[in-house]
C-alpha cells in the first residue's frame, strides 16, 4: 500500500497539553522527564491517516485514561504526536511507486482516543527505518 503524508506541519500548543509543561523559555515548553524523546519540539509533525498506520501489537488500554483523553481532545487541548517508524521500499515489479508502511507502538492512548472520536488522523513524528528493523520485531508477521 503506497499512501502520501500530509506535510502539513501542525505547531499549535495548549498550556494545559499532555507531556509537556509551559515554560519561560523561549520555545515556551519544557518537556516533562518522562515524556518521549521526540517531545522536545525538534523535527517536524505530520498529520498522518490513522487508516494506514500498522499498530501489530495489542495495547493494553486503561479506559479511565483514553475517556480523559477523548474529554481533553473534545476540550480542545493539544497532545504530543506519536512517534510512528516509516519504512520506504523501492517500486515492486511493475509499479511505479516506491512502498511505504508505518508502525506505531507506542501512543495508544492517544491513537485509541483519536479513533474512538473518528478523527481521520493524528499528529506524529515520523522517523524513518530500514525494513530489516521492522522484521526483528515482528518476524513471520512482518507485512514485507
């Protein structure tokens, strides 16, 4: 499946955002200790369809937190965006096209909050990865 990012960039910030606190610095954040390594506002942020990204392996979901979500999205709050690995293949055989498949591990709050609202896509951090990265983890499952 051969599917095109949006690159529109999305950098609209909420005091009250999750995974980060406001600061007087002057990019007007701090990242909290815990909060993943790609919140520190460095890179870009695409808004990606939730239709084409791969989630291979089974969250385990606290409700009480993706309805505290859902409440917060609906509120109008911002959230970090996930990190999603992106791997590009060359054109198969007879295609024109190069392949592109994304894998999302982690996140599944906010991605679970997201489809439950059945918002189209969700903001994410894509970092790209060979292919070869993907079938360590996923083995016979591996979609390529």
């Amino acid at each position: 499946m051969s599917t095109r990012v949006s690159m529109r960039s999305s950098s609209r910030s909420s005091s009250r955002g999750h995974g980060v606190r406001p600061s007087s610095s002057p990019m007007g954040r701090v990242p909290l200790p815990n909060a993943a390594v790609f919140v520190n506002g460095k890179g870009r942020v695409h808004m990606v369809p939730l239709s084409i990204i791969n989630r291979p392996i089974m969250p385990e979901i606290d409700e009480e937190k993706v309805a505290t979500f859902m409440e917060d999205m609906e509120a109008g709050d911002d959230f970090p965006p996930i990190e999603v690995l992106r791997v590009v293949l060359p054109a198969a055989e007879g295609e024109h096209c190069e392949r592109r498949y994304y894998f999302s591990f982690g996140g599944c709050h906010r991605y679970e909050a997201h489809r439950r609202l059945g918002r189209p896509t969700i903001k994410c951090k894509i970092i790209d990865v060979q292919g070869h990265i993907i079938r360590q983890h996923l083995g016979a499952s591996c979609p390529f």
